[in-house]
C-alpha cells in the first residue's frame, strides 16, 4: 500500500524497543503461569552448560524461531498491502441502498444520512470542515458471498494460519471528508482475546489521509492514495498497536474495520510477543557470537531453506517464507554483529561418508562477497533433521534399491548461512581462491571512491582486514599441484599479489601492510609500482615509507635491484614535487638509504660493480672511500667481481672522475684481496678423480673463464702504470704458485689465457721479452700446460688384451679370460636374458667391446663380443685436438715472443715434448718437487691412456 515512511532514525525495526526499554519488552509475560503460580516468560532459562549444550540449546532456540516463520506477521506488527484480485464487496445501506464502487460523489450523501440516523457522525454538521461518518453493522450490509472469504485469505496469509482456523468480526463502515483534525484510535483487545485489526481502504479517489501505527516509542506511516481509485488495499496490525489516521487532504475515503480472531488451539499473538520472541533470537546470536570468540563454538550455522530454487544464489529467488526469514535474518544480525547470505549447501558421498559443503555465498544485505566454498560438519545445519525428512521423501517414492538411495542424497539445496562478523573477513579468505580475493580488494578499492561515507568506511576496514589476512596466506607454503588442462590456462605472476597490496596499502595509508610486504617480498618492485611509491612519498612523508623501504633493501639481492628502486621512487617523488627543495630532499634520503644499504649488504654480485662505481663518482671521493671501497674490498677475492670493479676504476680515472691518490688506494686494496683467488677457476667446483681426456676434450673451445683472459692480464697492467710493483709480484706468484701444482683444467682456461694476455701487455708496456722475470713464468706456465694438458701422443696397442671386468662369478670369469687374451678377438656366450644381461652391464665402461645379440630359433639366443681399437682411436683424437688447441695459443702470442720467453727450451715447447724447467732460472723447492712429480707421473700417464685407466690430478 504505497510508501512506508519510519519516523524514528534507527535502522532497527520500527516496531523495535530502544536500549531503554529493553528491560520492560524482557521482562513482559506472555500471561501464562508456571505450576507455582509465577508468570514464566519466554527467554530461556539461563543454566550453567558445557559449551557443546549450549550450543545445542543456541541452535535449538534459532531454528525454531525460523521454522515459525510462516507469515509476515511473524515478522513485522503492522503491514500493508493491496487484494491482488479486487472483488466489489456489495455495499448496501439498510434504508438508501447500493453503493457502487468506486465511489461516486452522488453516493456520498446518501452514506452520510445513514450515518446521520445512527447518530455515528464525528464532527460538528453545520461546520463547513466535514470530518468522519461511521456507520455500524447493522446499518449497511455486503451482499457479495465471496467478500468475507477475500478478507479471510488477507488474514490467513498474513497470519500464516488457515483460513478455517480464523474468525471473522466486521466493526464497521466509515467515510472520510477533509478536515483539519486527527482521528486517532487504540484498539484495545477484545474479550475474546489478542486480534489482527484490518482497515481496508474501498475504492474512492483521495490524497493525503495517511494511516499511522505506533507500538511504544516507534511509529510506522502507511499511504492509501496512491491506488485508491480502483485498488482495494488495506493496513493490518497487532491488537496493542495504536492507529492514528491523519486527514485526508482532497476527496472521499471510504474505509471498512474488521477484526480477525484465532481458535483456542491457535491464537493470534500480541506485538510486545513479538518484540519478545525478537529478542530471545537476539539474544542467542549473541550469545553465539560470545561463544565464538572464546573458541568454543563453531563460527559457522546453516539453516535449509523451505524452498530450493536449483539456480545459483546469486539468480535464484526466494518465495514464501523464506523471503520473509530473509529479512527477519537481515535485522537480526545486524543488531547482534553476525551476517547471513544465500548459498548452496552441497552434499556427496567419500570413503563411504557423506561430506556437506556450502559455496556461492550472497550476502543478503548487498555487501561484495567473493565466491568461497567450505566443508561443513552435519551438526552445522538446522534443522539438523533434514537428512532424516529425505530419507523419509525417498521412502513415499518407493525407493528400494541402496545404490539409489545413496545417489539420492548428492543434492543441491538453497541455505542461509551465518558468520558472526567479526569472522567474515577471515572465512572468506581463507575459503576463497586467490582470484575471487584479488577481484573482491578491487571491488573494495573502487568504493574507496564512493561519496558515501559509511560505505567509504566499510570498505577501509574490510581492506585492511582483508589484505591483512591475505598477506598471511601468500606466505603460507603451498603444495604444489599439477593439474594438466586442456585449454592450458594463463600462468599468473605471483609477485602481482604483492604489488596490489602495496598499492592498498598506499591507497589507505596503512604503515603496517606496508613495511610486512615490502619485508617479505622485495622483488615483486616493478617500475611502475615503485614509482607510486614515490609518488605517494609527497603526500605520505619520507620518514613514512623509511622503515618499508630499508626492509626492501635489506632483502634485494643485488645492488643494481637497489638503484633501480631508489631511482624509481626518486622519479615519482620528483613528479609529484618539482621544486627544487624537493629534489634537494629526495636527493638526501636517497643517499642516506644508499648509506644503509652498503652497511647492510655483505656480498655482492659481478654486475654490482658498475652500479658502485656510478654511486662512487655520483657523491664523490670521500664517500667512495668510505662506504662503497670497503664492500668491494669484503668481495675482492670473487674474481668475476674485482675484475669488473678495476675496470670501473681505470675507466673513471681516464675520465678523470676520480683522482691518481684515489684511484691507488682503491687498486692496492683491491689487488690484495684479490690476490688467494687471481689464478683460480672463478666459481667451479673441485674436480676429483676425473678423467685426464674428459676434462681435456670437454674444454678445448674459447669460451667461460678462458674469454675473461685480458681481464687478468689488464689488472697486472693497471699496477704497473699505477706503479704497484709490489702488488705485481704477489699476482704473478700466485700464478707460478698454480701452475706448479700441475691442474690441467686450470692451466687451460686460466693460466695460458693470462700468459697470453700478459704477453701483450708487455708489449704495450714495452717490457722486454728477456725480462727474467716473466722468463721464468712464461717456461714454467708452458711446460706444464704441455705436459698435464696436451700429454704424450697415445700409441697403438700391442695386442687385443683388455682390462678385467665383472664381478667374480662364473660367467664374469669366462668373460675376463677373453678379455686378458692377447690374440682372441671374438666370443660367442649363449645363455640366457639375465645372464646375458649381465654381462652387458658388467662391460658398460669398456668402449673398446662391441656388443651384439644374435637370435636363434631353437636354442638361447648368443651374445657376441667383438674386440676393437676404439679406445685408442677416441684418445689419439683428443690429443689431436688439445695439440690443435695449444699451437693456437702460441700462435696467438707470437713465436717471436716466445723464442725469447722460453730461450733454450723454446724448440722442445713449441713441439708439444715435455720438458724439465725446474733446475732453470733457480726454482725454489716447492717448484722443484712439483714439476719433478709431473715428470715422473707423464710415462704412467701414457701407459694409463693406452689402456683406459683413470687418471687422478696431481692436486688430489
């Protein structure tokens, strides 16, 4: 019936006491009486229960409020409505006769005269305001026989009571005329009871007149002329509700009084019933909600809906009791901090168990929600009796086979779901996958931009508890599943989950979120993100973001990761602040994190160097010295590192960005801690007993370490110019030191790349080749690269003799005997699979065997073993190569460089002959007991390559 206007500001039900009242709608009787004579109310008695029991009671008192529900006077105490179907009621007067309807100015006197007779008038006659005319029953009547059953349904379905069940009261006729006056009427009950008071409006055009209903201190305004030409429409409300009808403004209103009374069996409640029953429901959700927070209760109840639409929730709509629990739920929470929604309850059978799950959470009040599903316990769902209602259902169907009965309970149905609210946030992200969580934080994100304070204000915290919690998650390890799809979905970057928190955390200011992400994930910094950083620095303040920021730092791997950030950050502060005292400002703070950084930072990595460098010539001398000079010297001895750092030292000092002072403190300090590392293989692992022809024939190319040659040679010229004789010396011992030790994998990737290096180093510093000094270096590097690396050249085999294999048993001596023959080349071994097989395996490492199965039809197949000359063919090969590979190497120096490097042992050199350097030049002991044990080790060496025996590095 039109518009509903509430004049009282709460958002609790208009019929609904205040705090101050609570006492007195609690503290009412129902008017019933205990066996001692004291009236009993209907809160519930407040025993001392174990948490579970009250539970129990707590669900036991929810469900059967809901149940009741059947009607909307269980949920409201005055309503409104209109007759779907209108049915003209037959007015007749006892003395004038029919009415028709709509009401017809010409019947409007006549309706007036009868009033007149009964002497019913309110109101002065002769004033020229008319007011109101009542008539009683006895003087008009309504000949239509279906209008009493259309008034009865009215009650019945408001009610939620049969039509049989009701009893019908008309109290009379009155017609209504613009006045300046208020009617206001209070229904008091009936000797017969508690009634539902119904004033129907009949059809008669007017404006104002509006009906309202008060129960206590809340009123409720209800409008009959919005369809009051040719609509019946009607105001319904509890027997101590007050009515006040307000003058109607223009027209005739004409309005019909019934009352509708229960049986004995079923009677009509009160509106302060009402307010109690509301109250007892309020108060166990409370009483819930306490019981949750101590963690002795579930924070989760479902209650099945009468009807379950099979659509999603967000689709399906609600019918017949179930809207009215709807709202009933709505109300409630929200006076009690819990939250309902929609959902589906979903049930399956696993190992022989049912399972129930709950998804497609609606909230019913309109609150973005994210789709969350959830395994649920059946002692969650009221009423907990459902499962039994079904199997019932199942019977009347005449089910009778158990599969079916079983594929039966794999519904659907359509539930409410409670959550006290202070557990919303956290079931939602716990339950929700990361792409509902991250869609919700944006959908949140946009009302930030609302105009609606409260919902500004809703999304701020909900925010901030959400990314809160989802921050918690991500940390959280994860298993890591592998599902194979056929549409292979799109990979997402998990560093965007921590990007958009770091932008929530802009967004709301929120310190906290800010510093726990920057802490944890540094690396998902992208420009952009690092930028609105900087950006909202201006508004924010520096010293905001200081403590994020330093805990980024200190998880950044590389000090090129640092400089981009602090160089983004300083882009977007300057965007939002162009001044000049603003730079001047970021400037400084940028220098004072670059300061913590290299305080903090231990290691570095070889692409740092440049970055350190940069920030060296940026803030000048003093501070390289200071900050920058002793990190590099803490990393000097990795030597991919220092090599790239004494560039960055050489280049500046050419461009004249760093003084000669500066540039020798900073090569002295660097050459020193360089100097256990010079001539090592820069981060390769020990090699222990590996093949001497692996380790030759796998690293013959010019590539790794062998092309960082120049970088080694370059820094022994740096000390020279620099006029660092002595740091020279300790670099050039480290390498005779290394090359006495006889490794061949270091002696070709390190140690002939720098003679080589060094050789043009020397020319360019125009230092002699008869230099002693470099003499002595050069013979030693070479004629242990020619010993250890190339070796002697591997001769033909003398006979078909192989080593022994196997191991031990009969077939594997059978095996080993034409293995140690000289002149047997072949052999046939007939057996069976295994035994076949193992001989297989036992003659995996000899090369020289050729293995092959012959197929007989009737007996075992034959195993045949051939003996051949691959093993020699394979190791004359290599050496071929590592010749190849050392004549490139002199070539690259110079033989003319080399004829007086090497002097008398030059010819034997450059053919590739071992030669003993250590009684030249004055070797001392150590260099002497070195090379001696290479000598003495190259003729076993030989003889172990011509019969495929591993050979040991000296150094192990």
């Amino acid at each position: 019936m039109g518009v509903e206007t509430y004049t009282t500001g709460s958002k609790r039900p208009w019929w609904e006491t205040s705090k101050d009242e609570e006492s007195e709608v609690v503290g009412e009787s129902d008017g019933s009486e205990g066996s001692d004579g004291q009236s009993t109310s209907s809160t519930p008695d407040r025993r001392v229960l174990d948490p579970e029991d009250q539970m129990e009671e707590i669900k036991e008192v929810l469900k059967n409020c809901l149940d009741g529900m059947k009607a909307e006077a269980d949920h409201e105490c005055a309503f409104n409505g209109k007759l779907l179907h209108s049915v003209n009621p037959g007015l007749t007067l006892k003395e004038s006769g029919i009415v028709g309807l709509p009401l017809s100015i010409h019947d409007v006197p006549r309706i007036k005269e009868e009033a007149n007779r009964s002497d019913d008038r309110i109101g002065t006659a002769m004033s020229d305001v008319a007011s109101v005319w009542n008539l009683s029953p006895d003087r008009f009547t309504l000949r239509n026989p279906a209008w009493d059953r259309s008034v009865m349904e009215i009650g019945s379905r408001t009610l939620g009571m049969s039509v049989e069940s009701l009893r019908l009261e008309l109290v009379g006729l009155r017609l209504e005329q613009a006045s300046n006056r208020e009617l206001q009427t209070h229904t008091m009950e009936s000797k017969a009871g508690p009634h539902l008071s119904l004033l129907l409006s009949l059809p008669s055009v007017h404006t104002g007149g509006h009906l309202r209903c008060s129960f206590r201190s809340a009123s409720k305004s209800f409008e009959t002329a919005e369809c009051s030409e040719f609509d019946t429409s009607y105001v319904a409300s509890y027997s101590d509700v007050t009515r006040t009808t307000e003058p109607i403004v223009s027209g005739f209103r004409l309005l019909l009084e019934y009352r509708l009374y229960g049986s004995k069996y079923q009677e009509i409640e009160t509106a302060g019933a009402m307010a109690r029953y509301a109250k007892d429901f309020e108060n166990e959700l409370s009483r819930w909600n306490n019981l949750q927070k101590s963690g002795q209760a579930d924070p989760l109840l479902v209650y099945v809906l009468d009807e379950c639409p099979h659509h999603d929730p967000g689709d399906a709509v609600l019918t017949g009791a179930d809207v009215l629990r709807e709202k009933y739920l709505v109300e409630r929470c929200a006076n009690t901090g819990m939250c309902a929604f929609l959902a589906q309850l979903q049930s399956s059978l696993e190992d022989s168990e049912y399972s129930y799950e709950v998804n497609c959470l609606i909230s019913l009040t309109g609150a973005k929600t994210p789709y969350a599903s959830k395994k649920i316990e059946i002692e969650q769902i009221m009423p907990d009796d459902f499962l039994k209602n079904r199997e019932s259902n199942d019977s009347e169907y005449g089910t009778e086979d158990p599969f079916d009965q079983v594929y039966d309970y794999h519904f659907k149905d359509m539930v409410f779901v409670i959550i006290p609210e202070n557990h919303r946030v956290r079931f939602f992200v716990e339950n929700s996958s990361d792409d509902e969580i991250r869609s919700w934080i944006q959908q949140l994100l946009d009302d930030q931009s609302s105009k609606d304070e409260d919902i500004t204000k809703n999304a701020r915290n909900d925010l901030e508890a959400i990314c809160s919690l989802y921050l918690d998650k991500l940390l959280k390890p994860r298993k890591v599943v592998e599902n194979y799809s056929y549409c292979q979905p799109k990979i997402r970057n998990p560093n965007d989950d921590f990007a958009m928190l770091i932008r929530v955390a802009i967004t709301l200011s929120d310190k906290s979120l800010f510093d726990r992400v920057l802490a944890f994930k540094a690396d998902c910094l992208s420009f952009d993100v690092s930028f609105g950083i900087g950006s909202a620095m201006k508004r924010l303040g520096l010293d905001w973001c200081r403590d994020g920021v330093h805990l980024a730092l200190d998880k950044m791997t590389t000090i090129g990761d640092i400089d981009r950030l602090l160089g983004s950050i300083q882009k977007g502060y300057e965007s939002q602040a162009p001044s000049e005292s603003a730079k001047v400002a970021v400037e400084q703070w940028i220098r004072s994190e670059i300061e913590h950084s290299l305080g903090a930072k231990s290691i570095v990595e070889p692409q740092d160097a440049t970055t350190l460098m940069e920030w060296g010539e940026k803030y000048g001398q003093e501070f390289f010295i200071a900050k920058i000079l002793p990190l590099a010297k803490r990393n000097g001895s990795v030597f991919e590192f220092a090599s790239i750092f004494m560039d960055r030292i050489r280049e500046a000092h050419q461009s004249r960005k760093i003084d000669v002072q500066t540039t020798t403190i900073a090569a002295r300090e660097m050459v020193i801690s360089m100097v256990p590392t010079f001539a090592v293989e820069p981060t390769s692992p020990p090699v222990k007993r590996q093949k001497l022809d692996t380790i030759q024939d796998g690293d013959c190319a010019d590539n790794g370490p062998t092309a960082q040659k120049h970088h080694r040679a370059s820094i022994v010229e740096m000390c020279l110019d620099l006029g660092l004789d002595q740091e020279s010396e300790m670099l050039l011992a480290q390498v005779e030191k290394e090359a006495s030790l006889g490794n061949a994998r270091t002696l070709h990737l390190i140690l002939m790349p720098f003679v080589e290096g060094l050789a043009a180093v020397m020319r360019k510093q125009h230092v002699a080749f008869t230099n002693l000094r470099y003499s002595k270096l050069f013979r030693l590097v070479i004629a242990m690269f020619v010993t250890k690396f190339v070796g002697m050249k591997p001769q033909p085999p003398r006979d078909w003799s192989l080593p022994r294999r196997g191991c031990g048993c009969k077939d594997c001596h059978e095996l080993n005997f034409f293995l140690k023959s000289p002149s047997q080349q072949t052999m046939y071994f007939k057996g069976t699979g295994k035994r076949r097989d193992h001989l297989e395996s036992s003659l995996r490492q000899e090369i020289s065997v050729d293995k092959r199965t012959q197929q007989n039809p009737t007996a075992p197949h034959t195993l045949v073993l051939t003996k051949t000359r691959i093993r020699y063919e394979h190791d004359h090969k290599a050496w071929e190569e590592r010749c190849k590979e050392a004549r490139g190497f002199f070539d690259r120096i110079g033989f003319d460089a080399l004829r007086q490097l090497l002097d008398e042992v030059y010819s034997e050199l450059t053919e590739l002959q071992s030669v003993d350097v250590s009684h030249r030049d004055g070797p001392d002991k150590h260099h002497r007991t070195a090379l001696a044990e290479v000598q003495a080790s190259a003729p076993q060496q030989a003889m172990m390559h011509k019969s495929g025996v591993e050979v040991i590095d000296l150094e192990d």
